[in-house]
C-alpha cells in the first residue's frame, strides 16, 4: 500500500502544482499563461490512465507517445492566442508537464492494479475456487458452443448474483478499502461453494461485476433452472448472502453467448420470471 498512497500524493501534488503555476502573476498578468485545453488535458490523463487498462499495461513509452500525440494534434488544431501565448517556450513547458502527469498516472494505475491483485490473491487464499476470468473464457465458450450446434445438444448459462442481507449498514460502517476487501472475500466463498455444488462438466466463470456464470453444457433451461435453484438454497443456507440467479438455454432463446448472457442476467433483475421458469421446469421435470 506504500506505493499506492505515494502515487496517490504525488498526483496530487502534481494538480496542484499545475494550477499553482498557471495562478502566478507579475503586474496583474499571468507569468506562464498556458492554454485552456492543457489544463483540461492534464487532469482528464489521470482517470483515462487508471480506467482504461490497455494504456497502463503497456510498458510507459506506449501512453508517452500516444498522449504526445494528442497533445501535439490538439495544438495544430486549436488557436492558443484565444486563451494563451504561442511562446515556443511555453509549449514545450506544457508538453513536459504533461509528460510528467503521463507517468504519474501510469504509476498510480500499476500501483492501484498491483493492490487489487493483493487482495484477489488473498480472498482466493482464503476461499479457493476454480472459477475462470469470463475475459480469459471465450475459447472455452466458443469450444462449448461448436459442439452444442455440431451435435443439436442444449446449452445454458446460469447467472449468480448475490449480495448481503445487512448491506447498507455495512456501506454506511465500512471505509472503502475494507468494503473492497469484504466484496472480494465474499465473492471467493461464493465461488468456493459453487465449486461444491458444479458438475464436473459445468464451467465456472466470473465477470468483471464479480458475478458468476456457469456454463452448463448438454443441459436444456428446466435442468438448468433446477440447478439455479439449488445454487440459491445452498448459498442462502451457507453465507449470509442474498441470492438471485437468471437462467437462459441455447438455442432456444439466444444464439451467441452474448444474447445467452444478456438474457440470463435479464432474469437475475426479475425474481416474478425466475419463479415462472421454475414452476415450469418442476412440471416438464414430473411430466418427464
């Protein structure tokens, strides 16, 4: 956490030092009279650095020269003596300063990414479970997917969406970090229980909101809205979290895994049409 808070400050000293400078003045004027958009352009780096994750994974140089270039397209097109001076001087004060702000945010992105990966790493030592990245899954989807077309097989996806039961108190309680923490450590016992209840062919994946899907290969939407249920029960009875899941079938209603996932989590937002499903798969379950 060192690094971050140092990242942290010294972004911070950095704004500040910026609108600091462009504040001096000598006989009523400005001594360093940057342009409008630099000042724009140097704060908007900071959270374009830290949520955009291709920029701050790249090594240093790739946002250097791709923010350099910005800057310098953005000087050819707008016309500084509006709001500025043209002192050659100047600009390359400004191009400097937004290099500076370039690698200040890069550190503080690596510096935030490195304590998410603490805290990955320590909620999935404590509860540990085989769930995969949803974004590191597609070959798994796509593999899936081909044999349920090639072979006529049904396919259905489970969404698993919780949260717990004294959420607001815990907003109104914990600081953010310690919730950041909580939310991941209760998101590794969730995966840790599914693991418990999955079939060995079932995959378990996870998105970037920190629900789980699973993927249930040969099993058509009542099948699959039995095992939704008894996730709900199990994970209801083994945390204390509240549990809703949304459940969609290939190629009954959906014909990509994009339509099959929009679908399922449709249903997760819509408990009246999870109980529909249900009481529909109970009945084809006894008809059968």
């Amino acid at each position: 956490m060192t690094n971050f808070r140092k990242s942290l400050f010294l972004v911070s000293f950095y704004l500040l030092l910026i609108l600091v400078l462009g504040q001096l003045d000598s006989a009523d004027r400005p001594i360093i009279n940057f342009a409008s958009y630099f000042y724009i352009f140097a704060i908007l780096i900071i959270p374009i650095m830290v949520f955009i994750p291709a920029l701050h994974k790249a090594p240093i140089y790739v946002p250097s020269i791709f923010f350099g270039a910005v800057y310098f397209a953005l000087f050819q097109m707008v016309n500084r003596l509006n709001t500025a001076t043209d002192d050659v001087a100047v600009v390359l004060l400004e191009f400097v300063l937004l290099e500076i702000g370039v690698w200040l945010a890069y550190q503080l992105a690596v510096a935030i990414d490195h304590s998410e990966s603490m805290m990955d790493a320590l909620a999935q030592g404590t509860f540990p479970h085989d769930s995969i990245k949803l974004d590191e899954a597609s070959d798994i989807i796509k593999t899936e997917f081909s044999r349920s077309r090639r072979y006529h097989r049904p396919l259905s996806l489970v969404v698993v969406v919780t949260s717990p039961h004294d959420d607001q108190s815990s907003k109104d309680v914990l600081k953010t970090l310690q919730r950041d923490m909580m939310a991941r450590l209760s998101a590794a016992r969730v995966g840790q229980v599914l693991n418990e209840v999955m079939r060995q062919t079932d995959v378990l994946m996870q998105d970037r909101r920190g629900h789980f899907l699973i993927l249930c290969p040969e099993t058509p939407l009542e099948r699959a809205m039995l095992l939704a249920e008894r996730v709900c029960s199990i994970l209801a009875e083994k945390t204390s979290f509240k549990v809703v899941c949304g459940v969609s079938a290939f190629p009954d209603e959906a014909l990509n895994f994009e339509d099959l996932l929009h679908t399922a989590r449709e249903r997760s937002r819509t408990p009246q049409k999870n109980i529909q499903l249900a009481q529909e798969a109970q009945s084809h379950e006894s008809v059968a």
